[in-house]
C-alpha cells in the first residue's frame, strides 16, 4: 500500500483470483465500472493469477495480500484493515466474506462497512453431498452472516436460498444483477472467425461454454444434440477445459456425432463464437446467475436454457424470452432447440432483456448499497 495516500479508500474489494473464470471476470467488470465513477478502491487479492487483472482500471489500487488460500489471509486483511481503513469492504465470495468477519473483529474496525458478494444457489450446487456435509457447511454460514451489513445476491433465486440457509435478517439481502455488459464484450465479439465452421457455410453451429463439470452437464447438452442431428444438419462447439473432458469424448464416439462436434477448448475470447453462432444453450444442473447466457443474449444470439436454479427463469421472464427446459432432460432439450433454431427471436428483444446487466447500471446499485 503506497504511503502517498492520504484518504482511506472508499472501497476495498477482497477477491481470490485462481483464473479465467465468470467470477472473476465479474469482479473485476464491476471494480472497474465502479472506479471509472470516481470511487477510490482498493483491490485486495488472494490469488494473482488471472488474465482479467491485465484489463484493470488504472484508477484501482491493485494490493497483494501475499496468500495463496483464503484461509491464510485472515492475517494479512487484519494488517490492512487497521492501517488503511477503508470505508467499506466487498468480499467477493462466500468464503472471503466468512473469513472478513472475523479480520474486522480482530482488527477493531467497527467502522469498516462489511458487504458480501453471493453467486451460487448454495443450497443445489450442495444437493449431490451427504447430509452430514451440508450440516457441517451451513454451521459457519449461520454463525458468520449475521455479522455481514448487506449480503448482495446475484439473483432473486440466491437470495431466496441465502435467507433459507443462513437465517439472516431478509432486509439485509439484496439483488444486484452481476456486472456482465461492457463496451469490451461487443469489441471482443468482432474478433476474426475463430473456427471454421463458423464461416457461413449453411450448417447451423450450436455453442456451449463452461468448465467441462458436473455443474455444467454437457452430457444432457450432447445426448440432445444427437437427438436434433437425427432430424437435420446441425453442429455444436463446447467451449471449456475440465476433467469430465474424456466422458464426454467417450458419450460423443457412443452417440455417433464426433465428426460435428468440436471441444477447442478454453478461449479468454468466447465472444467471437458466441456472435457467430446460431444457437446458445445453457445445460447447467445450477447456477446463482449464468453470465454467458447473459452474454449471449447481449449479443443477440438465440438461447435456449434449463430451468435451473437459479438465474435462467429471472433472465428469461420465466420462458416468455426463450424456452426453459427441466434440467437432465435431453428429448426436451432437443426439441426447444430444434423449435428455436426454426423460429428465432428477434435480436433487440434478447439484448432489451438484458439491459439492467450492464456494469454501469450495476456499479450504481452496488455503490447505493455501499453508502
């Protein structure tokens, strides 16, 4: 920290940076909208290790915290929040924001204001563990969330699930939509064709995206993309790296579609697939809000989604926008994109129904919340 500055910051935001992923990219989407208002803020990091901090906004103090784990900065925040204090804290996750309750009370910083970023549905991201496990997740959550001053929760469905979780006092958690529209998305999906089949060629391509997870389902995504391929040419690209890469490979060579289906990989641009493709679906069993489906549809990209919790149904006015389909279910899958892929919608509704996702209107909220 520069001994140069004289104020304290108005904001301090604690983020924990393991790569290129869409929290990441949130965070660091809302810092900078946040500081391009003229707010002072104060980036506090856990991890370095993200292609997004090379975007950062020249105005943000950019502070390492010198720990590989959250666990291990409760020392170094404690340090800081005593010498700097900041006006207000954001933890960005749920972790983060446990660990900066106890840092403030160790730190005396009673004046500190304590926010906390939520972006997962806790409670279905948990559905797969034991019961035990769950108990033995929500007991810090219930000691620790009264001690937070607002809980920000990316959707209506988080919030509803953090006040069944944790107990807190509902006036205390609020939704803000996440960070997701910015003037660099529209410049990214400009960029050159990134894969043949992407050139007009007359073959509709159908793109997916995401950690090759659980979470994500691509195994849903690809059994109903068979089904579609049955009935007509059509291609799909799924955009990610993970470990369920090899089953996926295996399901595909089952089903027969190896030779029109493409796995590039993970991309720092999916935007330029995304402009390019007919068809977006999200196949995810849950999710707190899911930003490339926001993307998409930004970019005026059909979409097609599971109604998982939670997000989808908040973006898609509850399947007036374009189809939700139950999750796991691969026939409907197929036929909601076989129906959309026939009958799209128009581009300017998707982007309308995405306004209030800009990182404007979104630092503004935040800051509202922030006082």
């Amino acid at each position: 920290m520069s001994d140069s500055k004289v104020l304290p910051p108005d904001l301090a935001v604690l983020v924990s940076l393991s790569g290129e992923g869409g929290v990441e990219r949130m965070v660091l989407n809302l810092v900078n909208a946040i500081a391009e208002q003229g707010t002072r803020v104060d980036l506090l990091l856990i991890k370095t290790s993200s292609k997004h901090l090379d975007a950062l906004h020249p105005q943000v103090n950019r502070i390492d915290l010198g720990s590989k784990h959250t666990a291990t900065s409760l020392w170094p925040l404690r340090r800081y929040l005593k010498q700097a204090k900041p006006a207000a804290l954001l933890a960005a996750k749920d972790r983060a924001g446990r660990m900066a309750v106890i840092a403030r009370a160790l730190a005396g910083s009673d004046k500190t204001r304590l926010l906390m970023r939520l972006g997962t549905n806790l409670t279905a991201a948990l559905a797969h563990k034991s019961p035990w496990r769950m108990r033995l997740r929500r007991l810090p959550i219930r000691l620790l969330y009264p001690h937070i001053d607002r809980i920000i929760a990316v959707s209506e469905g988080v919030r509803q699930d953090t006040l069944a979780v944790s107990g807190v006092d509902p006036q205390k958690v609020s939704v803000v939509r996440n960070p997701v529209i910015t003037p660099q998305l529209q410049t990214a999906a400009q960029a050159p064709v990134p894969h043949p089949w992407l050139e007009d060629s007359g073959i509709p391509v159908i793109l997916g995206a995401g950690r090759l997870t659980l979470q994500k389902d691509f195994h849903t995504l690809i059994k109903a993309f068979a089904q579609l391929r049955e009935r007509r040419p059509c291609r799909l690209i799924i955009l990610g790296d993970g470990r369920q890469k090899a089953p996926l490979l295996e399901l595909a060579e089952s089903l027969g579609v190896t030779a029109d289906l493409a796995f590039p990989g993970f991309t720092s641009n999916p935007y330029a697939y995304m402009k390019r493709a007919q068809l977006f679906v999200l196949s995810s069993r849950w999710e707190g809000s899911p930003n490339v489906l926001t993307e998409a549809m930004a970019l005026g990209v059909p979409v097609v989604s599971t109604d998982c919790p939670s997000g989808p149904n908040e973006i898609l006015d509850q399947g007036r926008i374009a189809p939700l389909v139950p999750v796991g279910d691969h026939l409907a899958l197929a036929e909601a994109m076989g129906q959309v892929l026939d009958s799209p919608p128009q581009s300017e509704q998707l982007r309308e129904a995405v306004a209030e996702y800009r990182a404007e209107i979104s630092a503004t909220h935040y800051l509202k919340l922030i006082g």
